[in-house]
C-alpha cells in the first residue's frame, strides 16, 4: 500500500477498537426526526461534543471524558447504527452525520459556542459541523485525523470490509471462521445495523469530497493532535503534511505531535484533555485554574514533542 493508503488503512483499522467501559453511562436523546441516538455526558459549564472514529462509539472516549469533566459539559455522541443509536437513515455524508451530531448535542443539553472533538474519521465530521454552522462552533480539536480528502483507493478495504461482514450477519450468526472476527459488534444487538451504517459512511465520505481550502475556517481556533509513534520516512513526512495541511484551515491553527499510536485518547487522554482546555482558553471558556484539578498520574502522558503553527 502506497504512503497515503497506509496512513488512512492505520487510521481506520484501528479506530473502531473498543476498550473498557465508559466513564459515563449512554442515554438516549431524541433527534427531530424521532430517532434517538446515544450519548455519554459529564461535567458542566462550556459545552464540548465528541465524535468517535470509524467503526466506534462514545466508548471510545471512556478515559477522557473524566478528564475534561472539571472543564465542560462534555458529551460524547454514538453515531446512527452505533452504540445504542438508532439505525443510521438517509445518507452517511459528512454533512448528513455533522447535522445528527448538533441534533444530540443540543438535545443532550449542550449550548454554544461548542468546542467539537473529533478522532480520525470523527475529524471529517465535526469539520463538516463547523463549515455548515461556524457560528456554533467555539474551536476544533482533530485527534490524529485522516486524511482528507481520503484516497478511494485507501477506502476500499474497508468498504469492501463492510460489505463482507454486512453479507455474512445478513445471513445468520457469523460463522466459527478467524476471518470474520472483526465482523463482531459490541454492544451486539444490532450488528446489521452497526456494519449498514459502517458501509454507508465510507462510501458517502467518497462520494461527498469536503472542499477544504487554507484559511477555510478563518480565525476558529484549532488544535491537530497529530501521533507519530512508529512513523518514519515518508509515513511520517505525509503525515506531518496532513496535520500542517488541516492546521493551516485556521489563521489560529496549530499541529501538536504526540508520541503515541492512533489511539491517542486511549494512551495519552491527558493529551486530548489538554487540547480541549487551550481551545477553551482560546475563546475565554476555560474555568481558572484553581477551578480545574489537575490530570490524575494514570491519565496518560500529557502533550509533548513538537507544537507548530499550522
């Protein structure tokens, strides 16, 4: 696989890795449609929204959401055919999922100006929220993103992933086979409904290419957590362009690299908690700091390595 394919292919294979339980419980909220999705919600005071990667859910956001409870109400959103969401309706666009992604926070209580948190596919999502609704949106935190626009030909794996698992729930268990381990959905309930919306995001995502353009966000502050762990040569050097490349969408974006795998808010939580608080502190939303505890010495290392300016 290419440079740009296996940057993507990492992303993606490792985003839907799921983990112990989350620090917050899901409850359902209802969306104007009637369809009711899930989301995890902690703390109070500025409203943060978090939108996990492909193939996961707010448990992936289990060891940050203690963190970031002292400085918000934060909230983290199962997407439509995930968690303990409905199944997804209608197109799996960017603009599709950001649009169900503002229903449930606003449902859950959050208010703007929100901060939006987004990992790896989750990136493309709360981008699209901030282009379609800038003045609702208070900053960016991208947590090792993908790359967009994404390559069809780093897609294509996955969707055709998707479609293999799809095809074997839609006929009964799944089979004994190794192979189809990875077909397996927690919670269980619904598999056909987690891999229908799976399949759809990846082939809606190639098919709604977002424009994204230098300065396209304009002054919005942003922070590109971008993890280099293990990356070397020209992984590494694509990589460090994509993070510069999303960072420069803002006149007050900046790349802050961590040394940690694509899991960054399962390894360094503290990271993205840290992230979420410049952000904050950027719009004036961040409680003092005698008001904010700080990390417990389990949280996971904090940002470090280099920090630039998009």
């Amino acid at each position: 696989m290419h440079v740009r394919g296996w940057a993507l292919g990492a992303a993606l294979a490792l985003a839907g890795s799921a983990g112990p339980a989350a620090a917050a419980e899901p409850v359902r909220v209802s969306l104007p449609d009637g369809r009711g999705l899930g989301v995890r919600c902690v703390g109070s005071g500025p409203s943060v929204g978090l939108e996990a990667g492909w193939a996961a859910d707010s448990r992936a956001w289990r060891a940050v959401l203690p963190l970031l409870a002292p400085l918000a109400h934060a909230c983290a959103v199962d997407r439509a055919g995930q968690g303990v969401s409905d199944p997804a309706s209608g197109p799996r666009s960017p603009a599709a999922v950001a649009r169900d992604l503002l229903a449930a926070l606003d449902a859950a209580g959050a208010r703007p100006p929100l901060v939006l948190v987004g990992h790896s596919l989750g990136a493309a999502y709360v981008l699209a929220a901030a282009q379609a609704q800038p003045g609702r949106v208070a900053g960016l935190v991208l947590v090792d993103p993908i790359a967009l626009p994404p390559d069809p030909q780093a897609l294509a794996p996955f969707r055709a992933r998707a479609e293999r698992c799809l095809a074997a729930l839609r006929t009964g268990p799944l089979p004994p086979d190794p192979a189809f381990t990875t077909c397996r959905v927690a919670p269980p309930a619904r598999p056909v409904d987690s891999w229908d919306a799976r399949g759809r995001e990846l082939a809606d995502l190639a098919a709604s290419p977002m424009q994204l353009g230098p300065g396209a966000l304009g002054d919005l502050p942003l922070v590109v957590l971008g993890a280099i762990r293990g990356l070397k040569g020209p992984a590494l050097a694509f990589r460090r362009e994509q993070f510069h490349r999303l960072a420069a969408l803002s006149t007050r974006g900046r790349v802050v690299e961590v040394e940690t795998g694509h899991l960054v808010m399962r390894e360094a939580p503290a990271a993205v908690a840290a992230a979420v608080r410049q952000v904050l502190e950027a719009r004036a939303l961040a409680p003092s700091a005698g008001d904010s505890p700080a990390p417990p010495p389990d949280a996971g290392p904090a940002i470090g390595g280099r920090e630039d300016r998009g």
